[in-house]
C-alpha cells in the first residue's frame, strides 16, 4: 500500500508556476490568437471613442509635440542635430519614443481596468496588456507617416539601410512587452504603480537621446545611456534612417539579448501574479 503523504497545499500553490507549465502558457496564448486580435481591435476602438477629432489624434500628438520641441531646442537652446534638419532628426526619436511611453502607460493600466472580465471569464490574462501595446502599433505606423512627409518635404530620401527598421521595430516591441507585462499585473496590487511609472517615463524621456544627439553627452555620463536600451535603440534608429550606415553587429545582438530576457522574465513575473489577481479585485 502506498505510504506516502501528500504534499502540504501551501508547497503544491508555491510550485504550481514551473518551467513546464511556463511554456504550457505561452502555447495556450499562441491558440488564443484570435481573441488576441479581438481585444485589440475592440481596445483601438476605444481608445479615441467619444473623441471630436478620432483617429486624427495619432498625427496631431506625434506633430504638436515636433513643432514646439524643434523650436525649443533648434531655434532658443540651438543643440546641434548631426548636419541633419533638426525636425527630421528629432521625429526619427520621438515616434518610436512615443510608442513605448505610450504602450508601457496604456499597458500598466490594462488589467486594473478590465477587473470585470478579469473575474467573469478565464483567458489568458497577458493578452490584456499585449493587446494595449499592439493597439500603440497602429499610433507607431501613424507616426511613421509623419516621418516619411518630412523625408520628403527636406529632401532626405532613404537608402537601401532602411530595410533595418523593421528589424529594429520589432525588437523594440519585444522590450516594451517585456516591460508592459509585470507593470500591468504590479499594478492590480499596487495601483500607485500607475503614477510612478509616470514619473518614471518622464525621467527616462530625458535620459533617452530623443531631442539630442550622444555625441554631445560628456563621457563621465555615458555609462547611463550605456545601459539604457531606449538609448540603443533611438540610436539604432538614425544610423539606418539618417546616416545611411547598418547597426553595428554588436549593438544590436545587445539590443535582441536585451530585449528577449526582458520578456522573458516580464512573462514570467505576470505568470507568477496572475495566480492572485482575483483576490485583488
């Protein structure tokens, strides 16, 4: 007969989340892909809902924030631009900045709003902030377009390295899901999370080279942008969109290895927290 003693329920809860049950996770959410694809349209939908000027606000945000940032620091603090007008080579910063700051903030709060589904019906809880940020895709591409009027209107035509930026893009996304993940479920037990992620994107804004080039960063400070992978990235950005150059190999194997580690552990802490959110609500 069969002597042993189960396992205490307090020791079975604590090793529910296992390496195997992980990836279990991510096929479950790969089989969900349409209610993935669902949440995001109805979260697009929502999102300038009830507004005047609609979908409009994806060009005038990226294009106000341009104009008064370009006369502040190209006409009043003159910073230099690497011989490249200063609006294109802020814009090439900016809209992928605001993608991020964006999709990380809209993100943070996608659980905590959706409480009511959260306790109503099981699905893959992740979706809720993986759909925020891919609602963000839509503002990017709208950004884009602004960039690529202002290519045209100063005469600076991209060359064959822009083949690049869909490379970078996608990398990008992958960190800011990385980041989204534990922010969303952090913030369901901590709803101060959504104000110090606030301040946070505002420090991290400045910290990041949207509105300057590094060339201009004394030495003794470059350890800060050394490890900030926005700064990478923005980086990244203007060698293949402005300089005509490919991103070093180095750089942008760091920018990957950066990028999945995030989201891997992201995943996992929002798999980990998952197990309490209805208790939080």
């Amino acid at each position: 007969m069969d002597q042993s003693i189960p396992a205490p329920k307090q020791h079975r809860i604590a090793t529910t989340l296992r390496i195997p049950d992980y990836i279990l996770s991510i096929g479950e959410l790969a089989q969900r892909h349409e209610l993935l694809w669902h949440m995001t349209v109805r979260h697009l939908r929502g999102q300038y809902k009830q507004s005047i000027l609609g979908f409009a606000w994806a060009f005038v945000n990226p294009l106000s924030l341009m104009l008064i940032l370009s006369f502040v620091f190209s006409t009043i603090l003159r910073v230099p631009s690497q011989g490249i007008p200063f609006p294109l080579f802020l814009t090439v910063g900016l809209i992928p900045w605001l993608f991020f700051s964006s999709a990380v903030s809209s993100a943070t709060d996608s659980v905590a709003g959706s409480a009511s589904l959260v306790t109503k019906v099981y699905f893959p809880r992740e979706i809720l902030p993986i759909a925020a940020v891919l609602t963000k895709v839509v503002d990017l591409l709208c950004g884009l377009v602004i960039l690529v009027a202002l290519m045209v209107y100063f005469g600076h035509l991209p060359t064959d390295t822009i083949i690049w930026l869909p490379v970078l893009l996608s990398i990008h996304l992958v960190f800011t899901l990385g980041v989204s993940l534990p922010l969303a479920a952090l913030n369901l037990y901590l709803h101060d999370v959504r104000f110090l992620v606030g301040v946070a994107l505002t420090l991290w804004f400045y910290l990041t080279p949207v509105m300057y080039p590094l060339s201009i960063v004394p030495d003794k400070y470059q350890f800060a942008y050394d490890i900030n992978p926005n700064a990478l990235f923005i980086d990244a950005y203007r060698r293949v969109v402005l300089l005509d150059s490919v991103p070093s190999l180095d750089r942008l194997l760091l920018g990957l290895g950066i990028s999945l580690v995030t989201l891997f552990i992201g995943y996992y802490l929002f798999k980990k927290m998952e197990r309490g959110f209805a208790d939080s609500i």
